[in-house]
C-alpha cells in the first residue's frame, strides 16, 4: 500500500464522502442493521455514528491500513466496539452463514475483483441475512454515463481504484438473493458522474 492509498486518500474519501446530505442517506440505510453485522470497506468509520442505538459490536475489514487509522479515532468517538480486521473482502476468513446482516458503502466501487467479494457477501450472510448497501455507480442517462466512462481511468488513479462505470444494480443481480430493494437518485449538488447513487438491500 503505498503513501496515496494510505495518508492522501483518506483524506479525499473525508472530503467527498463527510457531509450532512451523505450521512442522511448513511442513516435511512443502517436503521435496517441487526444482529451479527460485517462492514466491508469501514474506511475512516463515517458509518458507526449512524448504527442504531441496538447495534453495539460490529466486525469490519478494509485492506488499506491508513483507512484504518482514520477508523479508530472515530469508532473511539462512538462507543461502538469494533473488530476491525485488515482484509479485502474478495477472501473473507469467515465461516458460511456467519452473519445477519453485510454492509458496504460506497466500497464496490473500488474492490479489485468486486463479483468475487459479493459471492463472499452472499455466502456469510445467513438466509434470510441483508446485504445493506448504499453505493455511486454508472447512470442510467446516456449522456451522463459517457462521461462517467471518459472519466473512469482519471477517478482510478485518483481514487485508489474507484470506479465510476458499475452498475450497481447488476451487481447486485449477479448474486441469487431472494428479494432485493433499490432505491436510485442523484444526491443534490453533486456532479452527477458522483452522484448517482443506490440504496437498497438484498435478502438472501
Ligand atoms: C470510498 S472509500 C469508502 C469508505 C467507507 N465505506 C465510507 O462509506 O466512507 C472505499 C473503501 O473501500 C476500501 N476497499 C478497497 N478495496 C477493498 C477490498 N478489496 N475489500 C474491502 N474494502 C476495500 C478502501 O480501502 C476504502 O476504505
């Protein structure tokens, strides 16, 4: 991990993603979290704020040890216990069916092989388990998707890998899950090659 990934990303993911209009959106999405939950991609820990009051342990991995620097000074503000763990979810050591509930946000868009580390999504969660996930990912308008794609090779290099060209909700499709629920919109003022953003949650 070089000094990009690990002390200057970290603060483009703070400047991007620490704001009220994301957080509300964090939220709507975690007040669905229960029981053994794994976070993929913790970050710097803009999610522990939101888990609902229940929620008092979390496991969580991210392979990029400066995320996870930024991580324990916000979990420490929470009171939330963490196991935090650094791994990329492509290979998860955990056993099948060993959690309720999955979450990732705005983490698929950076995982290397990112069909793998949903089929290691799927296979922890136990049935009837929700994969919570609020993700950026390619829009539907022609228009603005052409310039997601032009930009892609940009926000890869700037981005520690993220992705502006997947879409979300055929990633999503790619796993067998029972039912799933997306709701997609752009976040207001936001470009929209940025903003186009999924909520949602498969149940296995
Ligand atoms: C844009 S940041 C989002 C951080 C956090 N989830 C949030 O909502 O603020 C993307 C995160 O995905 C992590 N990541 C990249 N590749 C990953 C992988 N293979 N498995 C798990 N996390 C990964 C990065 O290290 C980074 O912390």
């Amino acid at each position: 991990m070089g000094w990009y990934s690990s002390y200057v990303f970290p603060r483009l993911c703070e400047f991007g993603l620490n704001n009220h209009r994301v957080a509300a959106h964090r939220s709507t999405l975690l007040q669905d979290a229960r029981g053994e939950i794994l976070e993929i991609g913790i970050g710097s820990a803009l999610n522990a704020a939101h888990y609902p009051s229940h929620v008092r342990r979390i496991t969580a991995i991210d392979p990029n040890p400066g995320m996870h620097r930024w991580a324990a000074a916000r979990i420490a503000e929470t009171g939330l216990e963490v196991d935090k763990r650094i791994l990329s979810s492509e290979s998860l050591p955990f056993a099948d069916e060993s959690f309720d509930c999955v979450v990732s946000t705005f983490t698929l868009c950076s995982i290397a092989d990112v069909h793998q580390a949903l089929g290691e999504v799927y296979r922890v969660l136990r049935p009837g388990g929700a994969f919570l996930f609020l993700e950026h990912g390619l829009s539907p308008d022609p228009g603005v998707a052409r310039w997601q794609r032009r930009l892609n090779g940009l926000e890869r290099l700037l981005a520690d890998n993220c992705h502006l060209d997947r879409s979300v909700r055929e990633l999503v499709a790619g796993q067998p899950f029972a039912k799933v629920e997306i709701d997609e919109f752009y976040l207001p003022k936001t470009p929209r090659t940025h903003g186009y953003f999924s909520r949602g949650q498969g149940i296995k």
